[in-house]
C-alpha cells in the first residue's frame, strides 16, 4: 500500500460492497483511486446480509420488476464472474394453510423463471413432501425455485483485491476527520486508527459510498440536509444447529406477509433470517433484540418438525439496512432500489443512497458512466465480462488442480 501517495482522481469514502465496487470499477477504467473505510472492509451491513445474490422473488408482489429483472441479470453476470464464492442453490417454498394463493405464486415464478435468459439456474416446479420431509406433517405441498448463496464479506474482499490490482490504495482503519473544497477538488484529512497518524488526500471527485451513514457524510461534506431521506431498518439473523439434512433452502412464509430464509450454513449449521425493525440506535453496534429472536424462532416451529427454543441459538448477528424513505409504507415494502446523487459545486461528490448486495455491480457501473464527464479520458465500461480475484478458472473440477 501507498502512503505517501495524496493525489486521486477519485476517492471513494466507505469499504463495503458498493464501495469496493465503485473502487474496482474506477481503477479499472485507469483512474487514480483510494478507498478509505473507519473499520475494516465488510465490517458494517455488507458481512451482516442474509448472504444471497438473487432477484428478490417477494418484491414481484410490489410490482418492482425492474428492480427484479436488474437483479436477476446481475446474479447471471456475477456467478459466472464468481464461481467459486457464488454457488446456485435451491429454495423450497413449504405451502401452509395462510400461505400464499398458490395459483398467484405459481404465476410469480412464471414470471421470475423468464424475465431473463437463465444460464446458471434452473426453473421452478412444484414438490410435494411425504412422512420423510423436515417438515410438520401438515405441510403436504409447495414449490422450489433457484437463487445462489455467497460469502459477502469475501465478495468485498475480492472486489478490493480487484480495485488493487489495478492500481488503487485500500486505507482501512482510516477514517476521515475533515474535508473541504478549494473549488478545485476536496482536501481530504483522514486519520490511520493503527498508526495514529494524519495524512492528507487530495482529489478531483470524491463518492460517499458509506451506506447507513450515507446522510451524515453529505451533511459534512455539502453543509445541507441529504438528498434523499433515509429508513434505517435493521434486519437480524440466528444461526442454529442444522435443522435438516438437505441441501436446499427454505423459504417459510409468515402470517404478517414477511417471509424468512432458513439457509444452509457453514456445513453444520442454519441460518434463519432476516427481520425488519426500524432503528435509531448506534450505528456501529446493532443488536438482536429478544423479540427478534423469539420471533425467528416461532417461524421455524411453525414449520418444522424438530422444534428449537433459545437456548438452541447458537449466535446470531444484526446489521442496517439504509432504504430510502417512502411515505406511510412499511419497512418490509420499502424498495431495496438505490439512487444517485451528483453534486457538481463545489466540487465534484456523489453519493449513493440504499442498494443491495445484488446489484452492486452495475450499481458502481453506473456510478462511473455518471462521473465520466469529468474523467473524459478514461476507458469505458469493463465490469459485466470481467471475472473477479480467484474466479478465472474454466470449470469446478479444474479450480484444485490450478491450487496445485
């Protein structure tokens, strides 16, 4: 790493997915970039997600189909891009008596089998469950559909390692202490945690990209209220003793309309998740709350046969979900959609509001696209056919013999 470089093209404040992303994409392109992140990178919401890239089935009943078929293209180009992070996996949906119109869900996975050209996945059908199911003996029938499972907090690492690999610094354990604009670029004052030491960046475009505190970095830097109003929304997980042997998901559908994963984990556990809660606590310390917990908990009752109780929780994690705000709507329909917002004066600074694990790619994509004007120099778009840090080999069986 460089530190006595102080002069980017782009600086990029915040080391999660999107971050990374923006970083990699931007260095990619031949810029001069440095990522600063307070923490680590993935310490916040990016290592906190229920650890899919898929399409977002459950946002067909908001009718966000675009938000859908966006996110559908991405999990195509990024498991093809990272296959040995992001593997397909198969989802059951277990039908219960308050469950869904299973006509209106059979025509959701119509829809979510083709609103893109699949290459990776398979299409849904429908199952039914005999005496050697998981599941309680009511349940008799339901469907299966395809999504993938990843290791968010390496798919940032490997997006930072890929910002590096083109040139770019990564300063974790740097947080910006002060910054202001000359009128020509920002002046950037960060501070190194493990060397306890000040240091000063320049550079011509700057991009907050520091999700649930997106809103108070752009107060500090623009002197004004956020672009866009935020939701905080905290989404809580626990981690269980395997509670089946198959390899599939589930997904389990509860009476209020929110629906629950129960994914496999680690080999030897299940990872049942996510709530949504509405939060105004410290944002570097989300936690469970009991009600959480017993909630998760009930669920997974509701539907299997083994039944667990806390003490059977094992552990569990918490992080923030930055959604932009929508006016009298609940948190679990609030749209996971992101935006952009480019501030020209007094110098260049875009930040970015909201977004999913998913979508991070073409998210930073069109973050670059947007922030060409003032690179005119620098190459185009390069992300949708590149492969990602230890993703480059032709097929699975071949990944241990290139190791070797």
């Amino acid at each position: 790493m460089n530190q006595t470089q102080t002069d980017y093209d782009l600086l990029v404040i915040g080391g999660g997915i999107n971050g990374a992303g923006i970083a990699a994409d931007a260095a990619g392109r031949g810029l001069k970039v440095a990522l600063v992140e307070k923490g680590d990178l993935a310490s916040a919401t990016s290592s906190w997600s229920s650890k899919l890239i898929h399409g977002g089935l459950r946002y067909l009943e908001q009718y966000q189909f675009a938000l859908v078929r966006k996110s559908l293209q991405e999990r195509e180009i990024l498991t093809a891009a990272a296959r040995h992070i992001i593997k397909p996996l198969a989802f059951q949906i277990p039908m219960l008596g308050n469950s869904r119109n299973g006509l209106l869900l059979r025509v959701g996975l119509f829809v979510y089998d083709y609103l893109v050209q699949r290459g990776h996945y398979k299409r849904s059908r429908s199952l039914s469950y005999g005496v050697s199911s998981p599941l309680n003996s009511s349940i008799r029938s339901g469907f299966e559909y395809w999504d993938a499972q990843v290791d968010d907090s390496r798919l940032v690492l490997i997006n930072a390692l890929q910002a590096q690999e083109h040139g770019a610094d990564i300063l974790t354990r740097t947080e910006v202490v002060d910054v202001y604009s000359d009128g020509y670029g920002w002046h950037v004052m960060v501070r190194d945690h493990i060397e306890n030491t000040d240091q000063k960046l320049r550079c011509k475009v700057l991009v907050n990209a520091a999700g649930p505190w997106v809103s108070q970095l752009h107060a500090k830097l623009m002197g004004d209220e956020a672009s866009y109003k935020l939701r905080l929304v905290k989404g809580s997980h626990i981690v269980l003793p395997k509670l089946h042997d198959q390899d599939n998901a589930f997904l389990l559908q509860h009476h209020d309309g929110r629906v629950i994963f129960v994914i496999p984990y680690l080999g030897k556990y299940s990872l049942v998740g996510t709530t949504e809660e509405e939060y105004e606590g410290d944002l570097d310390k989300p936690t469970i709350s009991d009600a959480e917990r017993d909630y998760l908990i009930a669920i997974v009752n509701l539907y299997f046969k083994n039944s667990v109780s806390r003490s059977d929780v094992v552990g569990s994690y918490s992080g923030i979900r930055p959604l932009i705000e929508s006016e009298g709507t609940a948190a679990t329909k609030v749209s996971r959609d992101y935006k952009l917002h480019l501030d020209k004066k007094p110098s260049p600074q875009l930040s970015v509001y909201g977004g999913k694990v998913t979508t991070y790619r073409v998210l930073a994509e069109q973050v670059m696209n947007q922030l060409g004007p003032f690179f005119p120099r620098t190459r185009g778009s390069w992300t949708k056919r590149a492969t990602l840090p230890g993703g480059d080999f032709e097929l699975s069986e071949n990944l241990f013999q290139d190791l070797a």
